[in-house]
C-alpha cells in the first residue's frame, strides 16, 4: 500500500511540476504577447501624433487658399455656363 | 490484497528507477549551477553570485525612455518646434555561418542585409521617389556595414580570416516614426537569423512653417557623443542658433521600463515602467500669420527690385513689432546669394547696417527733450549747386548734401523734407557727452539681450572717440556724421527698439518670449519699461512730424508710395507715419572685398495718431544704382502694418467688431470700412 501512495505522491508531483511549468509557460507567452502589443500601441500612438501634425501643417491658410483656388478652378466653367443661362 | 515478493521487487525496481531521474537531474543542477559556478568565463571576470537576483539579471533589461525636448509656441499656440516620438533603430549584426565560407559570400550577405534594411526602410507610402529614397538608404547602410566590420580589409577572394569582425552594431536608422516602415523593420527583426534590431526611444525635432522661420527659431543639430576611446556612444541635441537655445527647452529626466528577454531575445513585458518628465514650453511673441505675411511681402520686394539676379539687394530683413509690449511680431530675413536658409545670418539680427536718415527722428526727439530744440525755429537748409550741398557753419563748415532743394524749415519741415542739413544744424545742438547718452538712450551700441546666440550688436566708429579729439572736431565730423546716420552701424532690431523708445517715450526692450512652462509651472516674461526719457509733447511732435512724411506734401518723402497705394485702393495719409532712410556706405563682402553698398531703409507704425504696430524694413544693395527708402524698402512695410491691422480685426471677437465696425466710432480710420465681415 506504502508503494501505492508513494506512487500517487510521485505522479502528483510530476503533474504539479508539469502543471506550474505549463502555467509558467502560458504567463511567459502572455507576456510576450502583452509585449508585443505593447509596442504595436506604441508604434500607432507615435503614428497618429505623426499624421496629426501633418494635418495640421497641410492645414494652413496658406494650402487651403491653394485647395480652395484649385477646387473653383475646375468648377469655373459651368458656372459661367449657368450664368448666360440666367 | 496481498503482494507477493515477485510484485514487490518489481514494484521497487520501477519506483527505483524513477527516483534516479530526478536525483540525476539534482546532481547535475549541483554540478553545473553550484560546484562550477566560479569557472564560467564572464566579460567582467567576476564570479556569479549564487542567488536569486543574479538569475534574474540575465534575463532583465531596462530600456531608457528620453524626455522630450521642449516645445515653441507662437503668440497663438501654432507649433514653431516640437520634438515627435520616433525610434533610433540599430542593428547587432554577426554573420552566420554560410557568410563565413569565403569573402565573396561575405560581401553578398552585407550587400543583401543592407537592400533588405533599405527596403523596410521605405515602405513610408508617403515618400515622393521610393527608388530614390531605397538607393539612397542601402548606399548607406552598405558604407555603415563596409565601416563597421572592415570589409574593405578582406581579401577580394578565399577564406574569411580568422581576424575578421563576427558582431558589430550599427546605425540603420534616426527619427522612425512611419508605422509602415516599424512594422516592417520588426518584420525583418522576425525573419533575420543574424540580425537583432533594437529600435530605441528617440525624438525627432519637427518644424511646421520651416522656411520662413528658419532664422528666428533656429534648428538643433546631433553632435556625436563619444568616449575616452572614440567610441560612439550616441548623439546629443545642441541648439546652436535661433530660440532653440532657450535653454528651458532641454530636456528633462528621462523615464525608464524594464522588460525581460530569453535566449532568442525575444521581449516579454513587466510593466509600462515610469514616464519621462514632460516637455517644457517655450511661448514666443511671434505671431505665425504675421511671420509669414513679412517673409512673403520681403521676398516679394527683394525679387521685384530687378529682374536681373546679381541686381537684386544682397540682403533684406524686415520686422513688426507691437509697441504697446515691445513683441516681436515678426521677423523676416532675405538673402539673394545663399543656397540654403540654415546657414544664413539671420539678418534682422546679424545683419548690421548704416541706418542714414531714420536716424533723424531719435535725434530731434533727443534735442528737443535734452538740448533745448526750439520745434518752431526756422533753419535755413538752402543749398547751392546741382548736388544741393551747404557747408554748414554751426559744424565748423563741413559740406553737407541734400537730395532736393529744401529752403528754410522748421524741425517739422526738416524731418518732413528729411533734409540732411536741416538735421546736421539740429544734431550741432548736442555735445560729445549729449551724442553718449543719446546713444545709451537708443540702445544703439548695447545688446538686445534677447534669448538667442550670435547677435550682431551695433556699434559706432570709435576714431570720433578717441581722448585726444577735440568737441569742436568731433561736432564737426563724428556729431554731423550721427546727426544723418552714418558712422555708426546698426541691426534692423536695435532700430526698431530705438523707436520704440522713442514713440512710447520710455526706454524700452524688445521682448521675444512672452512666457516659459516648465514642469507645469508658467513663468512670463515681464514687459520691460525703463525710465521716461521723453514728455507726451516731445512725442506728439515728433509723431506729428512724421504723420506728414507720408502725405502729399510737396517734399514730404513717402508722397511717391502714398500716391501709389492710393492707386491700389488704400488711403495711407493718416493711417501710417514714418520716415525713410537711404545710405550709402561700403561694406566687406566674403568674396568681393569692399564694395560700395546702398541701404534703403524704413520705419513705420500704424494708426499714425495711436500706434499699435511698428514696422522696420532694411534691404543692402551692392551696386552704385538709386535705391531709395521711400520707393523700396517702405511698401512692404506699408503692406505688412495693413497686414497686422486687418489681422487685428479680424480676430477680434464678434461683438467687439460689431462695437468697432460703426462707422467712426472705432477711430481706426479707412481699415473700418475694409474689414467689416470681422469676426470670421
């Protein structure tokens, strides 16, 4: 019977040592993950404050006077056209 | 249930052999981890300590997060410099063992690791010629990788020797900051089997609105930082022009994160660690919309002198300035022969100059405050000849030449006419003691103490002051000299700072940051108000005087540009005052030698009868030809305080321009009618 027990104790503590090193292993690639989330937000975040300061630069007066101008040259003509109409 | 002996000796003989795993796996652990913990070869030469901590070391690494540098601002929040996040990338490169059989194949492994780190690095979707911009990457990576393992060194054929570099790291790349180019460069880091990447926090310094604040804000540029040995340790910001170095702009304690790695260096988070300490802020006076209005109405001047290149002036530089708190508002510089703004001298600033007949302003309002000017006196300025010269008697009759002939003037008709020899009797006035202090009055020779390097500060010909000069000789040459601007050199801002004095009757500063930030903390800048120099009289009479310099007065030196932008639609007679200088003087050009140069020069402020704004503009001309002031250097200036007022307007909040846009109520003049859809 003392055979059997230590039999179960031996098992029991190979599924333990099986188990945490399992548990251990699954935290590490947490971890790894996390990890690289981490530094995909990290990339993102440095992105959007990069194309939120190019915005804001092509966003001057000075280029929307420009958009704007290029805008009313392509619709110069039909208002003209709507203008002899009138 | 009884056991027999046969199931008990296999019983034993099982669990027997299950217990000497384990009990191998414990000797070997001793073995290694404790009886041979001593021998391991480590860089240090120090043995490891059998403990917990010195496990965890060889798996822990910290990271250092860089505090940003800090951020300028204009009068109105629009960025001028701020630091972006970005990644510093290097690579830890060895060479794997199929590069090793011979040179050739050597040199193909670094000649593909490079088009491979070339490639990642333009995947930017926003870059004008990728082809370029790859051919330009791998040329560099390929001279950083030939450098760092000496591949020059090899032998053009056979085997590797053995005292080849097996692991070097190196530069791939400052300021990445496109999400496209990190994601393929971590990529890359996945594939490479000899390649580890560390892409490190860094910043990139970013300029909106570069060109036409070159000068002013200035640029920071990466010195390398190296150690005892020359190694390359990295690369510090240094500010070495402009407002970058203010120096609450460094940056502050950088943070720090740890992270964890395993053999393969692969990252394994621990935590978000501790922030670096934010930027500080440095709010300037410069008004964005302003500066580029001034950049755009200089460069427009400069180019529209001649259509001939080697014609055009040598330099310009024009500034605005608000008087009520000394602002810079804006300030311009123009060269004609540099390639390239950043080394340019920032002209408002470095730029000196003789400022000729702007100058007789300061001097009446001195005479009449310190020497007893009597305003009302008539002076004869009659002259003789074609070049309308006078030896004038109270100067020991020194010959003095007018532009035209001017007959007997008041002081108001003297400056109205800009007569050179009305000013010279008037400057006779003041003693060699009287011309010290009004040059310590003006600020003439003294430094504007602004936040930024490499000022240019003006300064006088010093053989007029020399011990053993006489006063009726210094009257004669050094005191008439002043009276007209010349003999002493000035920059465009000490001008505008002398005039500043001058109309707000206190000596005044220029001011150039208008507040600091630093650790959440605001810090303005006080405005700087000396001591009252000049009663409201001396003032009135001086402004009155140069009110009538931009009319229609037969004389009157702004007549021509007065009549030119009544043409254009703009009524300038009583909406601007100022005075126009021209000089002529000679000045060493890098290259050229001495050669004679011209200044138009010019000095304004609007509403003439209660000034808000104050314009000086200055343009060099290195030809012989007629360069007046009046024709040349103060339509833009004209342009620019138009600017400003309509600006002012417009800006204004919505119920406040309805109160102002009644006609004749607001006392702004022609401007009201103009900017009567205020409030946009």
């Amino acid at each position: 019977m003392k055979w059997v027990l230590c039999g179960i104790t031996f098992a029991l503590s190979v599924v333990l040592a099986v188990g945490t090193a399992s548990y251990r292993a699954g935290n590490a690639k947490l971890r790894l993950q996390l990890e690289r989330e981490y530094r995909s937000i990290e990339a993102r975040m440095i992105e959007v404050r990069r194309l939120s300061l190019r915005t804001a630069e092509l966003a001057t007066p000075e280029r929307l006077c420009d958009r704007l101008r290029d805008a009313l040259k392509g619709s110069k003509a039909p208002q003209q056209e709507s203008a002899l109409w009138q | 249930m009884a056991v027999t002996h046969a199931e008990r000796v296999r019983l034993r003989f099982v669990f027997g052999g299950l217990a000497i795993v384990p009990l191998f796996l414990g000797g070997w652990f001793t073995w290694i981890q404790v009886l041979q913990k001593g021998d391991m070869k480590r860089p240090d030469g120090q043995r490891v300590a059998l403990s917990a901590e010195a496990a965890a070391v060889q798996h822990r690494r910290t990271e250092r997060l860089p505090s940003a540098r800090g951020t300028i601002k204009d009068r109105h929040g629009s960025i001028l410099a701020m630091d972006c996040d970005a990644f510093e990338v290097r690579a830890e490169v060895s060479t794997p063992k199929r590069a090793r059989r011979d040179c050739a194949a050597m040199r193909t492994h670094f000649r593909d690791l490079a088009r491979s780190l070339a490639d990642a690095l333009c995947r930017d979707e926003g870059l004008a010629d990728r082809a370029a911009a790859r051919a330009e990457h791998f040329q560099r990576l390929e001279k950083r990788l030939a450098e760092a393992f000496a591949i020059d060194k090899l032998p053009s054929a056979g085997p590797v020797p053995e005292t080849f570099f097996w692991r070097r790291e190196i530069l791939v790349e400052r300021g990445v900051a496109v999400l496209s180019v990190i994601e393929a460069l971590e990529e890359f880091d996945r594939g490479a089997d000899s390649v580890l990447l560390h892409m490190q926090h860094d910043h990139a310094r970013v300029y909106p609105e570069r060109q036409v604040t070159y000068g002013l804000v200035g640029y920071v540029e990466d010195e390398p930082v190296r150690n005892a040995a020359g190694k390359l340790l990295g690369f510090e910001a240094r500010a070495t022009a402009g407002l970058e170095s203010v120096s609450s702009l460094l940056p502050g304690a950088p943070g720090e994160r740890e992270f964890r790695v395993d053999a393969q260096n692969k990252r394994f988070f621990t935590g978000i660690g501790h922030a670096p300490s934010m930027p500080s802020l440095v709010e300037s006076t410069i008004d964005l919309e302003l500066q580029k209005a001034a950049s755009r109405e200089l460069e427009r001047q400069a180019m529209a002198v001649s259509e001939n290149d080697a014609r055009r002036p040598l330099w310009g530089a024009m500034l605005l300035v608000e008087i009520e708190t000394g602002d810079v508002l804006a300030a311009a510089s123009w060269h004609r022969d540099v390639k390239h703004p950043r080394g340019a001298a920032f002209t408002p600033y470095q730029s000196l100059y003789e400022p000729g007949s702007i100058v007789k302003p300061l001097l009446f309002a001195y005479a009449h405050a310190n020497c007893n000017l009597d305003w009302d006196r008539a002076y004869d300025c009659s002259s003789a000849g074609a070049d309308h010269h006078c030896d004038v008697p109270e100067v020991g009759g020194r010959r003095v030449r007018d532009d035209h002939a001017c007959g007997v003037l008041s002081s108001h008709g003297i400056l109205v006419n800009s007569s050179n020899i009305g000013a010279v009797k008037v400057g006779s006035l003041l003693t060699r003691d009287d011309w010290a202090r009004y040059l310590e009055v003006y600020g003439l020779r003294r430094s504007l103490e602004l936040p930024m390097p490499n000022e240019r500060q003006g300064h006088v010909a010093s053989k007029g002051w020399l011990p053993g000069i006489k006063e009726p000789a210094f009257k004669k040459w050094t005191g008439s000299s002043y009276s007209i601007g010349y003999e002493h050199q000035v920059n465009a801002l000490q001008m505008a700072r002398a005039y500043l004095t001058m109309l707000s009757g206190h000596r005044r500063e220029l001011r150039l940051v208008r507040a600091v930030e630093v650790d959440g903390k605001r810090i303005e800048q006080p405005v700087r108000r000396g001591e009252r120099e000049f009663s409201d009289d001396t003032v009135q009479l001086v402004r009155a005087a140069l009110g009538d310099v931009m009319s229609d007065d037969e004389g009157a030196t702004g007549r021509h540009m007065v009549a030119a932008f009544r043409k254009e639609g703009t009524e300038l007679v009583g909406l601007l005052a100022g005075k126009t200088g021209t000089a002529k003087s000679r000045t060493v050009i890098k290259g050229k030698g001495t050669v004679e140069v011209r200044n138009a020069s010019f000095v304004g402020f609007m509403p003439a009868h209660a000034p808000r704004y104050l314009a000086v503009c200055v343009l060099q001309r290195d030809d012989s030809a007629r360069f007046y002031g009046g024709s040349y250097a103060a339509p833009p200036a004209a342009r620019l305080l138009l600017e400003a007022m309509r600006l002012e307007e417009r800006r204004r909040p919505v119920q406040g321009s309805q109160v102002s846009a009644t006609p004749g109520a607001s006392g702004r003049g022609p401007l009201v009618a103009e900017t009567g859809q205020a409030g946009r």
